[in-house]
C-alpha cells in the first residue's frame, strides 16, 4: 500500500511539475521554431509573455496586434503547440488521469460524507466555519 501511494504521489509531482514548466515557458523559445524575433517583440509588446499566453489568446486578438498578418498568427499558434503540446484533452484521457485519484480521511465520517468520501488527492481544499 505504501508503495502505491509513493507511486501516485511520484506521478502526481511529475505531473505538476510538468504544468509548472509549461506555465513558465518564456516566449522568446518561440525563436527555435523560426519566429522572427521582431514577432516575438510584438507580442510581448501586446502583453503576451509566455506559450500558454499565446496559446490562450484568440487568433482574432493575435491578429489585432499589428504587423501580425493572418500568415503569421497560424505559424506562431502551430510554434507554440509544437512547444507546449499540452492543448485539449479528451475524456478518455482525463479519466485515465482521474482512475488516479484516491481519497484521504479527515477521521470524522461526518465531515468525510460532507466531502464525498475525504479529502481528494492533487487537489485544495479548504474548510473553515
């Protein structure tokens, strides 16, 4: 039993370190794809600092920026997935993920019950009252 909660918690710490690169991923790596650094310049110029930035940002907004022709945004947005190819997931996938989760005890059953069974593995949660 042991050995499997030190082998979900290994594998839950992989995972979030994982987000944490991905999340910190500065665009300027947007240049070994071929992004001209010009491109670059504008977009930290619009405020867009990181991958995930240009990930979560409309190609509708990205064109508004200017010098950003429709050309332009699609090589950019195909650079930044090939960079963080995280994107969507399907259902499948994230109920693969989720097989994973376990449950921890607070040692009240009442409190247990209020929270669906414990408190939830790789998640917050906070109480208070």
């Amino acid at each position: 039993m042991d050995q499997l909660v030190r082998s979900v918690g290994d594998q839950q710490q992989e995972e979030e370190e994982e987000d944490q690169l991905q999340e910190i991923m500065e665009i300027d790596k947007l240049a070994t794809c071929g992004i001209n650094v010009a491109d670059i310049s504008k977009l930290k110029a619009a405020g867009i600092q990181t991958i995930r930035g240009v990930q979560m940002t409309t190609v509708r907004n990205l064109s508004k920026i200017k010098g950003m022709s429709d050309a332009k945004v699609e090589k950019i947005k195909e650079a930044a997935t090939k960079l963080s190819p995280q994107g969507f997931q399907t259902g499948t996938e994230l109920s693969m993920k989720r097989r994973h989760v376990f449950r921890l005890t607070t040692g009240s059953k009442e409190f247990d019950k209020i929270l669906g069974g414990g408190i939830e593995s790789g998640s917050i949660t906070e109480a208070f009252g």
